[in-house]
C-alpha cells in the first residue's frame, strides 16, 4: 500500500489508540472545528424543527396576525379562534375519529396476519413456499400510485365501496411487513419450537405462545410503521370513499386546504389542522422514539 | 431461493429439505389472508386496469359488461402521438415529474449523507436531539407538510421573509409558472429557444419546453421532499456507518489520510450498497408523486405541477376517461420499473479498473462485504 495517490500529511501526535468499531473519531478534534461543526448542525436543525414552531405558533394567531406576521414565534394575541371552530363548527371530530378507527383496525390486523405470513415463509416447510415468496416480490415491485384506478374497480365490484370494509381490507397486510417478520423469525434460534414440537404442541399454538412473544421488537416496528402510515395515508380514501361521514384526517384537512368552508386564507384554521393531525403520529414516535433510531430493520435483538 | 424441485429422488441423493404434511396444510393456512388480500386488491386489480386501459369503459356499470367494446391501443395511442390535449398533458406531466425526479433523487441522497455523517460522530454532544430534528419532518402526513408549505411559501410568507433579511425578492412560489433553467437563461437575455428546439415537438411539447426545468411552483415541491425523505435516508445511512469496519479507517488514517479524503476513498465506497438502497427507493417514490399536488396545486399554475400520477387519477375520476386514466398509470409503471433497471446497471458493482489496480497494487472486489 505504499503507492497510494494520498499526499501523506503526518498528524501530530498518535492517532486514538483504540477506535470504536466503525467510529474513527479523533480524540480531540479542534475547537473551532467542533464549534463549526455545530453551528452548522443547529442551523439545519432550525430549518428542520423551524416550520413546525411555526405552524403551531400560526394557528394560535388571528388570521389578520398570521398574514401581516407569518415569521413569529409569539401570536400579538392569543386566539384559541382557529380550535374553536375545528371542533365546534366543522367535521374535524368526524375525520379524527375515523382515522383512528381505520388506524386502530389496520395497524391489530397488520401486526396479526404479518406475522402469520412471516412465520409461515420462515419456518414452515411447506410445498409451494417458494411460490408464495416470488409472489411476494413482484407484489412489492408495483408502484402504490399506479393501483389507484384499479383498486377502485376491484373494492367497487365487491360491493364494499364508500364503506370501512372498503377502507381498511385493504390495507390489512403489507408486503413490506410480511418480510420484516419474516427476516425476524428466521434469526431466532429454532430450538425451542423443535422442543415444543417433541411435546406435541400445534404449529398454530407453537406461533401464538412461544414465537410471537420472543417477536416484541419486530412486533413494535411492524405497529409503527403500520400506524404511521395507516394514519398518513390519502390517495387509497380517495378512492374507496365519497361519504363525507367516511372521511378522514387526511382527505378531510386536503379538502380544506383546497378551500372548502373558508372565506379568505384562513391559515390559522389550515394549520391548527396540520398541527392536530400531526399530535398522534409525534406521540408514538417520540415513545418509540429509541427504536426508530437505533433499527436499521426490524430483527434487533436486544 | 432454491427451487423445490419435485422430480423423483434420483440415484444421487441430494440433501433436500422434506416437505412435512402438516406444515404444508398450515404453511398455507397462515400465508391465505396475506394471499387473498395482496391477490385480490393488487393483483386482480392489476389485471382489471389492464383490461380497461385497452377499453372505452366509461365508469358506468362493470367494465366486463357486454357494452364494453375493446379498443386495441386508442388509449395508448392518443397519450403517445394523438397530437391532442390528451398528448399535450401526458407530455407536459411526464416534463413536469421528470423534472423533479433529476433534482430530487440526487439532492435527498446527498443530504442524507451529509446529515449522517455530521450526526455519527462519537463525540457530538446530544447526538439523539439532531437526530431526531432531522428525522420528525419523515413521520408527518404528506397533507400535513403540503399545508405548512402552502403558508410558508405564500407570496408574502415566511421563506420570503427570510429571503428579504437577505436582500432577495423573493417569487411567489405557488403562483408562478416560469421554468427555473428559462428564467437563468433569461437573466442572460435568452428568452428564445433556437429554432430547432421550438419547432420540433416531442409528447406534444416544444422541446425547449421539455428544457424549461422545473417551474418556481415545482421547486417548492421540490424542497418539500428534500425536507421529507432526507431524514429516512439519513438513518439508512447512519446504521450502514454504524456497520463499517474501523479497520480499513485505522489503516487510512495510518496512511495519512486526511478526514476528507479517508470520506471519499474509503467510508463512500463502502457505503455504495446504502446509496444503491436509498436511490432506488429515491426513483421509485419520486415518479409517484401524488398526495402533494391533491393537496395544495391541482396541477396549476399553468400545469407546471402536473405529474402522470396525478393526471392518471384526473383522468378516470373526474373526466371519466377510464381507459386513458389506466393507460397513464401502465406507462408509468413501464418508466418506473425502467429506471430502476436502468440504475442497477448505472451503480453495479464494477471490477476494479486496471489504473486502480495498478495503484492499489491488489486485485480487490470493489467495496461490499
């Protein structure tokens, strides 16, 4: 390795002894690199956290406030105006409560029938698994938007348009999720099935109590992800529903911000919206918060 | 995946994992729902569209019903070289989209890089507040961040405020139509394409059209998905950081490397796989955008904010044009999956060129494992 096109430029001082695997950190590294570096560091974080302060701040404006002001921090005066008229005048309690109605069935039935499907595909020898796989793959290969028009032909000529049946069926399995699990169970040690299985438990009783609970982690991320996005979800309620009493969160806050029942900009009203739509979904990441950051994927092991 | 074969044992025994009877009849009990649903709401679906992208299904009644005439490839046709609005908009939508899957992809990969690189040092104090700052914008609703957009670049909003602290004038983002790369031709005193580019059409569009970039009111959108995406790629990036050997840092930073160039030859090649990841995955949800232009633009100003995905759903649901609404959702599938192979050979992993080698003194397998 001594033709190495880098120009040596000797360090004074040894470089750190022991490095943490895969962290080469200097020991010390110059104050006023290190100054820089979170200077620049607190900026982005300032652009990143930025519009959320502001769109919280926003909403307890007046709109006369929030048009002449948009950068503040503090309304000139408090107006609760912009709430009042979400819960009291509006359907926003309508959309709240069929978000999580829908979230609550798509996120207990993704974590239940993920995980059959990913043991199954795990542990299961069963003739036709490899087919079953593949088709799980192509399935993962088709681009969400390009199913709008035809998964509203299908959830029409069954009957279940403009219904919750419409609205959550479909998205009660994800192929995304079925692999998670999958890719978990197959990094557990499989000798305590065997053992179950020479005591002559049932595969079904096997998975229920002895796999499932040793499965908490990938569980967890399997409800993250299944309620974040069951919860942000738009274009699929777009075209299982007309109802306006079938509508959610997200179509609901898309129609006000395209207009409806405002006169004006009315951008407190718009964003205090945002910002409850946006409470659930802050809540269960920051209680999880731990997880989401330290998993690449959902096999961790603790 | 080795394939199960069910040919007879022959004399070679070949270790072959057995099937158990059992676990056959519960293997499939615990795949069915996933399989009745995935078939019945993406498969069957797939095939249904198809059908009905080669039809002049009108959205009355069942698109198998026997009023139903098959049309060949009309609806293709009139998308690719009708030489009507319908062309005109399908080109306009794929300029538009094209436009911001070149700024995007590159853009978000890099960002993410750069934030993850910044976070994973040892001995950054509060490490998890910046994390998790960069990552929060992820987990909000794509109407949620439309909205706040919307406000904060508004002709008199808070970006322009910012922009006007610093002496700029800022555009009225939403409302403005005008291509990016045009208006810096402008500013030269371009504002004329040279004549082979405007007299010659391609979907319908002048190509100095197609060069326009993307309109003011893209850019905004574009920025949006920076600010969206950079946070998931970001901790993709910081775990794959995470997992490369302090061993060949050691032996750069004994070589005398300095940071930047032990960045650039040692720690982004060992990060290809990531980039590869976080590319695809880039490509694939930046030719789908959707749920933004619902939200906040419908399309305008002057159709600048048109994407297929956007137009396809317009198409059947409001124009009740079902067969073309379809036919846009299978081209875009087709450009979807093209890119994605297209990129695979982009980013493959390539042999060690002989220059290198000779530099390297060793024949080696390019980064990975």
């Amino acid at each position: 390795m001594s033709a190495t096109p880098v120009v040596a430029e000797r360090r004074s001082g040894p470089p750190a002894g022991s490095l943490p695997a895969g962290k080469p950190s200097r020991s010390r590294f110059r104050l006023s690199t290190s100054s820089l570096l979170y200077a620049v560091l607190v900026v982005i974080a300032v652009i990143y956290i930025g519009p959320f302060l502001i769109s919280i701040a926003t909403s307890f404006k007046t709109d006369a406030d929030a048009a002449t002001d948009p950068l503040s921090l503090i309304p000139q005066t408090w107006s609760t105006a912009a709430y009042a008229k979400l819960f009291l005048n509006s359907d926003f309690p309508t959309w709240f409560t069929n978000s999580v109605i829908v979230t609550v069935f798509v996120t207990a039935g993704r974590v239940f029938l993920n995980s059959l499907a990913g043991y199954a595909l795990a542990r299961l020898e069963f003739r036709g698994r490899n087919l079953v796989f593949a088709a799980l793959i192509a399935v993962m290969a088709v681009p969400g938007v390009v199913l709008l028009i035809p998964k509203f032909l299908v959830i029409n000529q069954l009957g279940i348009y403009d219904s919750y049946a419409g609205m959550i069926v479909p998205l009660l399995v994800d192929a995304a999720g079925v692999f998670i699990m999958k890719n978990f169970f197959e990094s557990i040690p499989a000798s305590v099935e065997e053992q179950a299985r020479v005591d002559g438990a049932g595969t079904f009783r096997i998975f229920w109590s002895i796999v499932l609970p040793m499965a908490r982690p990938a569980l967890i991320t399997i409800v993250i992800l299944s309620f974040q996005g069951s919860w942000n979800e738009l274009s699929h309620f777009i075209i299982s529903t007309q109802s306006p009493g079938l509508t959610v969160l997200t179509k609901g806050v898309a129609s006000l911000a395209s207009g409806q029942l405002s006169q004006g900009t009315q951008y407190p009203l718009k964003l205090a919206a945002a910002a409850l739509m946006t409470i659930p979904v802050a809540v269960v990441f920051f209680v999880f918060q731990k997880r989401i950051m330290n998993s690449s994927d959902g096999s961790v092991k603790e | 995946m080795t394939a199960v074969t069910t040919a007879p044992p022959t004399a070679a025994p070949v270790p072959k994992k057995k099937h158990r009877p059992r676990d056959t009849i519960a293997g499939w009990l615990f795949t069915a729902p996933m399989l009745v649903i995935l078939g019945l709401f993406l498969v069957v679906p797939v095939g249904m569209a198809l059908w009905v992208s080669f039809s002049d299904w009108t959205g009355r009644g069942s698109p198998f019903s026997a009023n139903v005439a098959f049309v060949g490839m009309k609806n293709y046709q009139d998308l690719l070289g009708g030489g009507g609005l319908a062309e005109r908009d399908f080109g306009t939508s794929l300029r538009n989209n094209a436009w911001y899957v070149v700024l995007v992809v590159p853009i978000q990969t890099i960002v993410a890089i750069v934030l993850a690189v910044l976070v994973n040092r040892q001995v950054l104090k509060g490490r998890g507040f910046f994390r998790t700052a960069f990552y929060f914008p992820s987990v909000t609703s794509s109407v949620a961040i439309t909205v706040l957009w919307l406000f904060l670049f508004g002709a008199t909003g808070a970006v322009n405020k910012v922009l006007g602290f610093l002496g700029i004038h800022g555009p009225s983002w939403f409302q403005d139509p005008s291509g990016v790369v045009h208006n810096i031709l402008g500013a030269f005193g371009i504002t004329q394409g040279p004549a082979f580019l405007t007299d010659n059409t391609v979907l319908g569009l002048p190509l100095w059209d197609w060069l326009a970039g993307p309109s003011v009111a893209m850019s905004a959108f574009i920025i949006m998905a920076v600010f969206t995406t950079s946070g998931t790629f970001m901790l993709l990036f910081i775990a794959a950081l995470q997992n490369l050997s302090g061993e060949v840092q050691e032996a750069a930073l004994i070589d005398g490397a300095n940071g930047w160039q032990r960045f650039c030859y040692v720690t982004l090649p060992q990060l290809r796989p990531t980039i590869f990841t976080v590319v695809t995955l880039g490509l694939i949800g930046t030719w789908q955008v959707f749920d933004q232009i619902y939200t906040g633009t419908q399309g305008g100003p002057g159709k600048t904010t048109l994407t297929p995905a956007y137009l396809s759903y317009t198409s059947a649901f409001e124009s009740q044009e079902w067969g073309r609404g379809a036919a846009i959702a299978f081209v875009l599938f087709v450009i979807i999956v093209f890119f994605t192979l297209l990129q695979r050979l982009v980013l493959r992993e390539r042999p060690v060129s002989r220059r290198h080698r000779r530099i390297y003194g060793a024949p080696s397998q390019g980064a990975g494992k």
